[in-house]
C-alpha cells in the first residue's frame, strides 16, 4: 500500500465559517454539502474535493487567493 495515501486528509478548514451566495464556504471554498458529507467520505474523494475548492478560490481570486 501507499503510505501517503493511507493518511487521514485533513479538513481544509480555516474557521471562517460563512457561506456565499452559492452555498461556498468563504473560508475553505468547499461547498454547503462538501463540508456536511465530508466526515462520511473515504481520502480519495476529500482530495477531489480539495482540489475543486482550490479551483473554486483560484476562479475567485486567481492564483494568490
């Protein structure tokens, strides 16, 4: 087995917890239902959703969101 894949990922929270207008998180850019199902998903899915929270804050900001 992978060793790094085998780590819990841990949550991309930043503790400033408030929603947009498109239930994304202003904080981590994970949407409403991203962050409700996150404690039920299995390592592979919370870095999809990683990755797409990234995406969302570089479509926000760019690159130095």
């Amino acid at each position: 087995m992978n060793k790094v894949n085998d780590k819990p990922v841990a949550s991309p929270c930043v503790s400033v917890c408030a929603l947009d207008e498109d239930d994304v998180c202003t904080g981590c850019y994970r949407t409403v239902n991203e962050i409700g199902d996150w404690s039920e998903m299995d390592n592979a899915r919370k870095r999809e959703v990683i990755i797409l929270a990234n995406q969302r804050c570089r479509s926000r900001y760019g690159d130095f969101g």
